[in-house]
C-alpha cells in the first residue's frame, strides 16, 4: 500500500491527464451523494429535531452561499442548540441527602477508612452529597 500510494504520490498528476474530465465529475458527484446520503439523511434518527435542523440548516447555506457562510450558520447552530437544551432543566439539583442514604460502590475500602465513615462525629453522617442535573460548568 505505501509504494503503491507513493507511486501515486510521485506520478499522480501526470496520470491524472489521461483520465476523462467526464469520469472525475462522475466520482465527485458519487463522493458527494454519498456523503449527502450519509451525513442528512441516514443521520435522522441519531438527532433531536432541534438537532436535525441545524444539520439542515448547514447543508441548505452550504449550498446557497458556499462554505464559509455554512460555518458561520453552523456555529450559530451550535450556540442556538446548546442554549436551548441547557434550559431545559430548570433547577440543576436532582436531589440532596446525607452520604448515610447515597451508599458509595467502593467495596474495598480499609478497616480504618470504614472505621471513620461509621463514626457518628466524623462520618457520613457530616458529608452532604448534591446531585446535580443539566449542563454545569465549574471553573477553578
């Protein structure tokens, strides 16, 4: 595969010339039906709707105004979509409780790391856990 891609690499524009124009508009139309195909219509049921039209929105600006302006209709898509579905919760915290209720999976803790977690003064009693929901960043 690498001497034949070098080969290509070396003589390629000069074998290029033989080919038909007819036959490399053939392979590009091909290549972008396929990837068309690919990308907007086997893609529908992978996405939300807000999702999907933005895909939409890309492909239709793309072919309108070429494809600076799709990346600027897709960034803008982006944006429009992570803000709708980032409030789509509107209270972030799904519940609150001791650590005595939320139980850890860690089985293979020390005797002296089980020691403290069932002491009433330093245990998980004086540990407040919060499940949080949605999008939430945290900066340090």
């Amino acid at each position: 595969i690498v001497s034949v891609s070098a080969v290509i690499f070396v003589y390629g524009p000069t074998m290029a010339s033989y080919v038909p124009r007819c036959m490399a508009g053939t392979l590009l139309l091909h290549v972008g039906i396929d990837l068309f195909i690919e990308g907007v219509v086997e893609s529908y049921h992978d996405y939300d709707r807000l999702e999907y039209s933005g895909i939409w929105l890309i492909t239709v600006v793309m072919i309108t105004f070429g494809m600076d302006a799709a990346l600027v209709a897709g960034i803008i898509a982006a944006l429009s979509t992570y803000a709708v579905q980032s409030i789509t919760y509107q209270y972030p915290i799904r519940g609150a409780m001791t650590a005595t209720r939320l139980r850890s999976s860690a089985w293979n803790r020390s005797f002296e790391a089980q020691e403290i977690l069932m002491d009433k003064m330093k245990g998980r009693q004086r540990i407040y856990v919060i499940q949080m929901q949605g999008h939430i960043f945290f900066g340090n």
